[in-house]
C-alpha cells in the first residue's frame, strides 16, 4: 500500500454525497471492529483527517433496540467502550461513547454530528442487522459515508460467487490469497494523527446525547445495566470484552495451547480451543492481528510461499501442524460464512440457502418417526433426555459459548428432535443469538446450518430423518471421548 491508504477493494461508498474539506472532522462510527490497532476502518478514517489536516472524533453508541439485546451481550460491549475511552484518551482522540437509555433515545445523534463532518467513515459487516443500518444512514448523512472491509483476509468483494464446500472455496484461496498477505493494517494507526488536535464535540450535542462516563462503563451491573430495557434475564459471563482481554486471550492461546491444537481440539475434557471467537465478532481482535502474530512467531515471509490451489487443509501455508490446522479454522472456515453473507444478504439464515441435495434428503425424510420431539421451552431449559445434550447446553447458558465439537453435537441433536429442519434451524438461531457470545455471527451461522449440509457433501449410508446428511450421535461421542468431566462440570 503506498503512504499507507487502506487497499481499494475494502473500501466502498455507501451514498453518492460529496465530501467537506471545509467540515470542522473526520468521524469514524465504530460499529463492527471495536479497537483501536490494526484496524482498516479506523486507518482509513485515520488517513481522511491526516490529509484534510482535521481531528477524529470516534462515536461507538450501544442502543437497546435490537434483537437479543441483553444484560450479557451489554456488559461485554460496555467492557470494550470502556477499554477504548483509555485507548483513545491516551492517544489524545476524542471518544463519544454513547449508551442508549431507552429505545430510540440515540436516533439523530450520527445526523447530528454528520452535519459537522467532513466525512463519515465505518465497518462493513454482512449480517445482522448492521448492513441495514448502514444502507439507512447513508441515505439520512447529507456527507459522503463511506463503508470498510475489515472482515477477513480475503476482501469481500474478491470472490464474485459464493461457495459450496470448504474445499473449493480453500481452493479458491489458494488461487487468490497470496497478494493479500502484506497488505495488513497498520499495527498504530493513531500515531499518524498525533500532530492533530482533538476534535471537539458540540455541547449541544454532548447535552442531547450525554457521553457515557468512565464510571458508567466499568460500574458494576446492577449500577445500570440492571436498568436498561434489554432482557435481564440473560445475564452476564465471567469473561469480559474489549481488545485489552482480546489480546490476552489471544496470547494465552499461543503461548499455551496453540502447540496441542491440532491433536486436542476436538476433545471436550481438554481445554486447547482458542476463545477468540466472542472478540474476532466484536472486533476486539482482528483476523489480521492473529495472523501476523502467527506469522511472526514462526519467522513466516508471504514472498516465500507458493501456495499450491489443491483445496488441501494442510501443507499450503508451510506453517507448522497446529498453526496449519487453526489457520484451516480462522481463515477457511470463518471466511466462508462470511463470503456466504455477503452474497446472500436477505437470506443466508434460511433453509432455502441449503444446497439441494441437502433441502432433498431432508424434505424426503421429514415424516420419519422422531423417537423424541422437544419444543423450543424444553430445549432452552435443557430438559432433555441427552445428558450430554444438556451439558452443552447448560454451558451455552452459563457461558456465553460450547465446545467446539459439541456445538456440532448440540445442533445435529436439535435437527433430530424438532418436526422440520425449518424449526430446527430457527430453534438453534434463537438460542444460539440469545445467550452466544459469539452469536448473531457468519460463522455463527454457518456452524448451525452445516448441521443441515451447508459447506459440507452428502454421506452414506442414508440414515432416518437426516437421509444423507453427515450424522452425530452422543453415544458415539462418548465412546470416542473422555467426557465424564464435561458432564461433572455442567451437570443440573
């Protein structure tokens, strides 16, 4: 990248307004990448101030109004908005932290602002309800908005197609991934703004919409999060957010567990999963963050690798085992759900993306005798008759996240025990965004309906409800690992 712009292919414009030399600052709304290091977004907005020679003003609001809002999904948020006020603040850029009281108290404040801006700048993310945000606020800035693809390592819109299988869209990787390798975000981008001063927001507005303190931030929860109009009862997790635990996080996978990831993951009585999940959705890490520390770590050059487009899961990088086999997970595996999203933006999180061997075998056994059928109530409160079901889920209940290889367990059993994939798939998308950390995610979606046969092939032999869809059963996941642990440590 010359003089450090962000590469071309990330970034696109959300409306066809113009933008203001003569505005008084450069916004970043941070929606999706919630840090301030190795941050495309925030690059590029870094880089619209340094050459129109204006301040950055930061707005990261939280509003109550979206689906599965919750006191744990807050708390975590509120941990990263409060990580990023010292961030911010020590780096001598102003931070609007906005804590919405009540549903619609927040609407106008980015109009507001964006009368004052020379330009808006923010995160392309391809679910939720976050591209409809930005598609409307585009509409509403009378300012050029301007969208960033901080996602992965392949950009977005490098890929003209979705993919069927991890195998060809790894091929497709292979093919195309190289040119991307050093162009990385820079790993301080506010050090190219030092020499700016702070912008300074109107007291009008700060009056309007009150900034959230430090003391609201990091106050204990029944302070005000007890008092927000988000379900209580799904409360908080002993894991905190932000990019200060992010990076812990991230260094404690490497340092300790990345060397037996590739041998252990899948067992549930060893704890070798990477955690990273909850702050790679929040944006507390970046996938390039975790990469260039990989390649570091192992002295890695991009100039020296010529990647071979076989779809193989290992061997391509010329990393070691256990960085080749998580490399598979982080990049391969999120990236396509992610792709999937991008190219299905209206229904990715339905049956009818299922691909049609999939949708076939499932309708052709949808009046196959279910030895069990649970309705949403019972499957919420782990009230099943799958001791090793339960668990699962009573884990997803009290923290925020399951175990790699059981999530898979947990959503085949569902596909099992409900009248209709379709119910099925709209049972695991409730629970799954409702106490998930990491919900609400591509790769959230793309590991419920994997479950169903996305990304994957048809298997034999053809079996009862599932027909030829891949097939999981607690028994042979208990022959096959040691889980009494799990069971002790999750019973009722």
């Amino acid at each position: 990248m010359s003089d450090w712009s962000v590469p071309e292919t990330r970034v696109s414009p959300v409306n066809d307004r113009e933008i203001r030399p003569d505005g008084e600052f450069v916004v970043y709304w941070m929606v999706a990448q919630r840090r301030h290091r190795e941050n495309f977004g925030l690059q590029h907005a870094v880089r619209h101030a340094h050459r129109l020679g204006k301040p950055l003003l930061v707005l990261e609001a939280l509003r109550v109004g979206y689906n599965w809002a919750s006191a744990r999904l807050h708390r975590f948020i509120m941990d990263g908005m409060a990580t990023n006020a010292r961030a911010f603040g020590a780096a001598g850029v102003t931070y609007y932290p906005y804590l919405e009281r009540d549903h619609g108290e927040g609407s106008g404040l980015l109009e507001t602002l964006a009368e004052r801006a020379c330009v808006v700048v923010t995160d392309e993310f391809p679910c939720f309800f976050l591209p409809r945000m930005v598609a409307a606020a585009g509409r509403k800035l009378n300012v050029r908005l301007e969208q960033v693809d901080g996602n992965g390592l392949l950009p977005l819109r490098e890929a003209d197609r979705d993919f069927t299988t991890a195998a060809s869209f790894r091929r497709h990787l292979q093919k195309t991934l190289k040119p991307h390798l050093h162009l990385f975000p820079l790993a301080e981008p506010l050090e190219k703004i030092r020499h700016l001063p702070a912008a300074k927001i109107p007291k009008e507005v700060a009056k309007r919409w009150p900034l959230a303190t430090p003391a609201m931030l990091e106050a204990p929860y029944a302070d005000l999060l007890a008092k927000l109009p988000i379900d209580q009862n799904v409360g908080p997790v002993e894991e905190r957010g932000g990019s200060e635990e992010g990076e812990r996080v991230l260094h404690r996978f490497l340092d300790s567990r990345l060397n037996k990831y590739a041998e252990l993951r899948n067992r549930p009585e060893e704890d070798v999963a990477s955690g990273l999940s909850p702050y790679l959705h929040f944006g507390y890490v970046g996938v390039h963050q975790v990469v260039a520390e990989i390649f570091r770590r192992e002295n890695w050059n991009w100039e020296d690798v010529s990647f071979r487009a076989l779809g193989r899961r290992r061997g391509w990088w010329g990393l070691s085992e256990a960085s080749e086999a998580f490399l598979d997970e982080l990049v391969t595996w999120r990236e396509i759900g992610y792709n999937f999203c991008f190219h299905h933006p209206d229904d990715y999180d339905q049956f009818a993306t299922l691909p049609d061997w999939a949708k076939e075998t499932l309708l052709d056994h949808i009046r196959d005798n279910r030895k069990h059928i649970y309705d949403l109530k019972t499957l919420e409160a782990a009230g099943t008759h799958d001791d090793l079901w339960n668990a699962a889920q009573r884990q997803l209940l009290r923290e925020g996240r399951i175990h790699n290889y059981l999530r898979m367990l947990w959503g085949k059993k569902v596909l099992e025990w409900t009248p209709t994939p379709e119910a099925a798939a709209e049972y695991l998308i409730e629970l799954n965004n409702k106490y998930a950390l990491d919900g609400r995610n591509p790769n959230s979606y793309s590991g419920i309906f994997w479950t169903m046969g996305r990304f994957d092939r048809a298997w034999g032999p053809e079996r009862p409800i599932y027909g030829k869809v891949r097939y999981m059963s607690s028994k042979n996941t208990k022959r096959k690992f040691r889980v009494e642990p799990y069971l002790e440590r999750f019973a009722s």
